[in-house]
C-alpha cells in the first residue's frame, strides 16, 4: 500500500521548515524563488497532494454552497440545480443538495449537522421561513438567498417570479379559448407563490367572470394531489370546463384522472399549469403553462449568493422575474362553448 506523503516529508526532504511549507501552500508570506524551486521540486518528485478540506478550514473558506429543495422528485428541482450547480462552479465553487421534508428543518439537530459541513452559503427553496428555520440560519451566520416558493415580495435576498400576473394570464387564457367556468387548484397557502397565484385567480375572475362564485380547491404541487383534486373538482362541479393549476406537475396528475373520467382535454376541459418544466411537452396532449426563468432564476440567486460570500455586494437584492404564456394544445384545440 502507497504511504501517504504529509507536509512533514515535504519539510525534511526540501531541508525546510514546516511552517515554510505551510507558506508556500497557502500563499503568504515572503519566500525566495530558490525555497519555492525546491518545494516544487520535492513535491512533484514525492506526488504530495495537499489536504484540500484543511487548507480550506484553514482559511475560513470551502468554496461550497448548499442548495435545500424539499422534492427532487418534482422536474421543476432538477432543471433549477443544473442552473445552481453551473454558475457554481463557474465561480469555483462546489454544490452540496440536500433533499429534505419541512419538518426536519424546524430541528435543531437538521442545523447543527449542516454545521459540520463546513459549508460558505446557503440556497432555500420552498419552505416556511418561520421562527425555527429562521434561527437556524442565524445561528450558522451564514449568507442565504431564498428562491422560488421560498422568496417572499420586498424580502432582502429573495428570487421569485411574479406569480399574480402569471395566474391572470393564466385565467385570461381559458377565457380567449372559450372557458365559461374555471377552477383552480392551487399550492400549499402556507406559501407566499401560492397565494399570490391564487390572488391572480381571484382578480382576474373578478374581471372576465364576475357572475361566477371562485372554485379553488388547495393540493400540494404533488402530481398524486393533481389526480385526486381534479377527480374531486369534477365529481362537484360536472360544468367545470376549464382548470387552472399552481404548478405544472398537478397537471400532468390530472390528465390521468380526466382520461379515467372519460373526459377529454381539451374538447371538454382546457387545463393550464404553471412552471414551464419540460415534461410538460412530453405527455399527450402537451400541456398549456406560465413559463418561469427557471435558468435565469438559478443563476441570478446563486450569482448574488457567491457575491455576498466574497463580501462583493451588501446582501440587499430583491428580484421578481416576468413569466411568459406558453400556449399548447391542452388549450389552444378546445372548442368555444356556446
């Protein structure tokens, strides 16, 4: 078995003092071109591989960033990671995912092992900012940006999108194709994205359907609460020709339930997400959705996130991205009703 050569053979083959080494590995202090010829020299010659962890703990500094996300089972997550993790190393820095369930961040024994990482920064997505998870943080005194479900409106270093207007171009959709009565069913309330989305709901209802009473039924962006809701929805609401759902992944639930309904989409129901996931167009019919940045939403937050680490902004930042109407065929071939 190969001996691990340490800094101490460094120092006596090169003749020169550990502290020497040390100087030379972590570059400070003087050193003559004869000492740091030699040094080289007796490393390369003994393959000495420096311990990459110490000199970083050394310096304060490991040049990692953790990214929280509660589901990486939702497609919304992973093409949000592939953003983080480029930026990141980019700037030379490693990601560390940690996929975890809300609760376990209300522990103290979730923040105190994140501690033991030893990681510069952090990236929360899609949870509770509540008096726990708040101490947490603190206590780690770490930089953090929140994003996506997590970013909250005029909340220093928060990354989201405008969420209300992308509901309102969701609704005035199905009104264009037709749409006499639409339903929503939405995110979690506990999340600013959801009531924001539902609030767009309501004033755009307010607008093109005055007459009709809001049908809004709460899911929890999972594609099981998709099928159950919409089953629910129609099983209530027979007359319901048009859904508008919080995220993109709801939608893709209910089309399983509708096909098993002998509804069809979109003949007798148009239906809309929201996120702008890829699976979107890869089931049948593909699916009508609010396009979020989700690259350009990864890369600001991480971008600004590395910045507050090497202390090259204040930590302000607060930004709200423009969504797009992405219009496929679960709307654009429904048929005007009469």
């Amino acid at each position: 078995m190969k001996k691990n050569v340490t800094i101490r053979d460094v120092a006596r083959e090169s003749g020169l003092s550990i502290a020497t080494i040390s100087r030379y590995l972590n570059g400070k202090g003087y050193l003559s071109e004869q000492s740091e010829k030699k040094i080289k020299d007796v490393m390369e010659r003994l393959d000495y591989k420096p311990n990459e962890v110490a000199r970083s703990l050394s310096k304060g500094k490991t040049n990692t960033i953790a990214l929280i996300i509660p589901d990486i089972t939702n497609p919304f997550f992973p093409e949000l990671v592939v953003a983080i993790e480029g930026v990141a190393r980019r700037r030379g820095y490693s990601l560390f995912l940690i996929n975890t369930e809300e609760e376990l961040l209300h522990s103290t024994g979730f923040w105190r092992s994140l501690e033991s990482r030893f990681i510069d920064g952090l990236i929360l997505g899609s949870f509770q900012f509540n008096g726990e998870v708040l101490k947490g943080m603190e206590n780690m005194n770490l930089p953090f940006v929140r994003i996506d479900r997590g970013a909250e409106d005029d909340e220093d270093n928060s990354f989201g999108v405008n969420n209300s207007d992308g509901a309102k171009l969701a609704v005035a959709h199905l009104i264009e194709v037709g749409c006499q009565k639409i339903a929503h069913i939405s995110g979690p309330s506990a999340y600013p994205s959801s009531l924001e989305r539902v609030k767009g709901y309501r004033e755009a209802m307010k607008k093109y359907l005055p007459l009709q009473e809001e049908c809004i039924y709460e899911g929890d962006f999972s594609l099981e609460s998709g099928q159950k809701l919409t089953k629910e929805l129609m099983n209530n609401h027979g007359d319901c020709d048009g859904i508008f759902f919080g995220n993109d992944l709801m939608a893709i639930g209910a089309l399983k339930t509708l096909k098993l309904m002998n509804i069809r989409v979109p003949q007798d129901i148009a239906i809309i997400g929201f996120d702008g996931i890829q699976l979107t167009q890869m089931v049948d019919p593909e699916i009508s959705t609010i396009e979020q940045p989700i690259y350009e939403l990864g890369k600001l937050a991480t971008t600004h996130l590395i910045d507050m680490i090497e202390k090259k902004n204040e930590g302000s930042a607060y930004v709200k991205l423009d969504v797009h109407l992405r219009k496929r065929e679960s709307t654009l071939g429904n048929i005007p009703r009469v």
